[in-house]
C-alpha cells in the first residue's frame, strides 16, 4: 500500500493554545486609570474654575463696596456743603431785611417823590428809579412784615438750628460707615461665597487679606480720614466756593454817580454788602448803603453832605443769637492718598489714588467632587495615587478689585479724585507679584 503521508519535517504545525487573560486585565486595568485620571482632572478642572470664579465675585464686591462708601461719603459732603450754603443764605437774607427796611425809611430826606428830588438834580441817574420805588409807602410795609418774620420772629434762625440738625445727622452716618465698614464687608464677602457654593459644601475666605488698601493705604493708615479742627480747611475752601456761586451771597453793591467832576455838585449813591465765613465758626453778613453829596475843596472833592440809607447785620456763630456749631467734621482722602498727583515727583504717586483688594479663597481638598473628595467614586489600591495631592490639602484662588476715581469736566479736564465727588468706580485687575507670593506663602508652595 502506498503511503501518502507527509514527512514529519513536512507537517503542519499544531494549533496555538494559551491564555488572554492576563493581557486583558492589563488593558482593563489601564483604562481604569485612564478612567480615574481623566474623571479626576475633569473635576478638578470644574472646582478650579468655580473656585477662582468665586474668588473674584468676592473681591468685586468687596471693590463695590468700598466705591460706594467713597460715594457715600462724596454725597454726605455735597449735603453738609449744601447745608452750609444755605446757613450763608439765610445770614445774607437776614442782613439784607434789615438793611432794605433801614433803605425804605431813611430816603424821605432825599425827596425822591419830587421831581426836584437830589438824585434826579444830581443825575445819578442808576439810582433815580430804586430812590422813587423805596419812596412809595406801600412798599414800606410788606418789607417790614418780612423783616420781623424772618428776624424778630426768628424764622431765619429756626431754619438754621435745622440746618444744624442735619449738620449732626450726617456726620453721625459718615462716622458710623467709617466705623463699621470692615465687618460688614467681611460679611458681605461670605454672602457671596455662600451663595456660590450654595449645595455644595464649604469655601473658606481668608481672615487677613493679601492687600488692603482701605484700612492699610501703603501699608500703613487707612485710605480715608476724619478731618477736624484745622484739617478741615479744603471743607472750608469748598463751602466758601460753592457759597459764593450765588452772587447775592458773594457781593451785593452797586453806586451810581453824577456824570461830571465835582467841580460843580455831584451826588454818589453806593451800596456794599458781602457774606463771608470768618475762621472755621462764623458767618458773618454786612449789608449798608448811602448817598453822598460832593463838590470841590481847596484841592480835591470833599463831602459836603452824607444820607445814611439803611444798614443791615447778622451773624451766625456759637456766641450770637443764631447759633452756628462751625465747618463740619467730615471725611476726606487721607493726607498719604491726597499726596497722588500728575505733577508729583515720584513716578508712582501720578495720577489718582487707588484701593486695591487681594483676597483668596481655599477649598478643602475633602470638599472637592473629586474622587478624594465627595465624589462616590473611591479608587483602592495602587489606584489611589492618582488622586491627585494639593498644597496644604486645598485649592487656591486668588483676585484683585481695584477701585478707582473716573470724571471728565464740562471743559475736558480731567478731575482728581476726591470725596466731594461721587466718581469713584471698580474693576477686577490682574494679582500682584506681592500678593501672588505671599498666597504661595500661606500655602506652603514653592514658585
């Protein structure tokens, strides 16, 4: 029988047998950290994000905050000015009833109901129609009536223990915002943090900031002050300008007089009166007014002949009838902030002062919806290592408001910041090197 049979060198190789097992578990075991890793750098990707979003809504409201307590300030110190201008009106009204009914009743003498009147022979002719208005009798007693309301019933000095009420009020607000702003930042700093994180545990906000200009302006005083005694001069300054706005309050004089030299006769009407703020404690209004006749001497003019026309005084003070307590105590920037100005010397004081705030937020490690944190994934093992590790066992943001004073004039100039303008504004800014170290620092982490 023949044999067909291949020889054995011929032969097909068996089929191969093992196991896949092991390379299966390798592979599962690899997209199990795969897993891991990503869910992990996910999460933490999502918390650090929130986390620094967080971060900066903090440090924008605490900016908010301190641009409206520097508004709020600007407004009470508009009040306390506006206050104080109409104290300068009411003294100015006063003196001026006083004179005007002085005027009524001393111009008889001049016949100014008469067509020979001494004004009218005089031709001081600016004053012609005032002397034959005042000569009228009914005018006489509505001007009376006016003067003893306002002075002998003291209507003008009610209005001004009012004015000093308010006075009081005001400053009291400004002192008791001054006095409380930190805490109520604090707690309005966690509000916003609370909310942020509402449902999903806790963030902490540190007790200390990494920069505080409002209480710590350069590192030392805070960036407002309260201005008393002789410090409170620009106060003064300013209330005595935004008095004299109104031009009865400033000047009020006028003076006719007769068109040639006194060679022949001339008549010179004259009237003055001003309101002014003596020191820091009294206003004082001055009202007078009379017609002189004149004519030629020896060697100049001289004074033949003088008509008083009324006068009219009032003061308001501590020691007078109408009480005044004085320039308000007020705040104001303080004398470090007031040093900012384009023309300063140093470089870095050019421009306008500004607050910055540094603040950071940490977040537990156990907080975070990773797996090492409240996340319900746990890896054991060797996979735990891939868990992640945080400096000091929590993540870190850091943010920076600044606040900043922003007005342009009518005329283009661009104004200084102050706190009797209410221009002051807020923005996020990048971290300083200054406040990004020492936030390193309180982490325990190396650059």
């Amino acid at each position: 029988m023949t044999d067909f049979s291949l020889p054995g060198r011929l032969r097909l190789p068996l089929r191969q047998r093992g196991q896949a097992m092991i390379f299966g578990i390798l592979v599962v075991l690899g997209a199990a950290v795969a897993t891991f890793f990503v869910f992990n750098t996910g999460q933490m990707t999502a918390e650090k994000t929130k986390l620094v979003n967080t971060a900066d809504a903090v440090a924008y409201s605490a900016g908010v905050m301190h641009a409206r307590a520097l508004n709020f300030d600007a407004y009470t110190n508009r009040a306390l000015i506006a206050n104080e201008a109409n104290i300068a009106q009411m003294v100015s009204i006063s003196s001026w009833l006083q004179y005007a009914q002085g005027h009524i009743k001393n111009v008889p003498p001049l016949s100014c109901y008469s067509q020979y009147s001494i004004p009218v022979a005089l031709a001081t002719v600016k004053y012609v129609p005032l002397c034959y208005a005042l000569s009228y009798p009914p005018l006489y007693t509505p001007v009376v009536y006016a003067n003893n309301a306002f002075n002998s019933a003291n209507i003008g000095n009610a209005i001004l223990v009012r004015a000093d009420i308010a006075k009081t009020e005001l400053k009291a607000m400004q002192a008791a915002m001054f006095r409380g702003f930190t805490i109520a930042r604090s707690e309005v700093m966690r509000d916003v943090a609370d909310a942020n994180y509402r449902g999903d545990g806790d963030v902490a906000i540190d007790t200390v900031p990494l920069d505080d200009d409002w209480n710590f302006f350069e590192g030392s005083a805070p960036f407002i002050a309260e201005r008393k005694n002789n410090a409170r001069t620009r106060m003064k300054d300013v209330i005595v300008a935004s008095a004299h706005k109104d031009e009865f309050v400033r000047e009020r004089k006028w003076s006719s007089k007769s068109p040639w030299p006194c060679s022949i006769p001339i008549g010179e009407a004259s009237r003055t009166g001003k309101t002014g703020l003596t020191r820091f404690n009294s206003w004082q209004a001055n009202d007078s007014a009379n017609f002189k006749v004149r004519s030629m001497g020896f060697f100049s003019c001289k004074t033949n002949k003088t008509y008083g026309l009324g006068s009219g005084s009032r003061q308001a003070s501590a020691n007078s009838g109408w009480r005044y307590s004085g320039v308000p105590e007020f705040y104001e920037l303080s004398d470090a902030a007031l040093a900012y100005s384009p023309n300063n010397k140093n470089a870095a004081k050019r421009g306008d002062p500004r607050v910055q705030f540094a603040i950071r937020l940490t977040r537990a490690r156990g907080q975070t919806r990773t797996s090492a944190g409240t996340s319900d994934i746990k890896p054991t093992g060797e996979l735990a290592v891939f868990d992640g590790a945080l400096a000091s066992g929590v993540l870190a943001a850091v943010a920076t408001s600044e606040v900043f004073f922003d007005h342009t004039q009518s005329n283009g100039a661009t104004e200084l910041g102050s706190l009797f303008n209410p221009y002051w504004q807020v923005h996020l800014v990048g971290n300083s090197a200054t406040s990004v170290a020492a936030a390193r620092a309180k982490q325990g982490a190396t650059p």
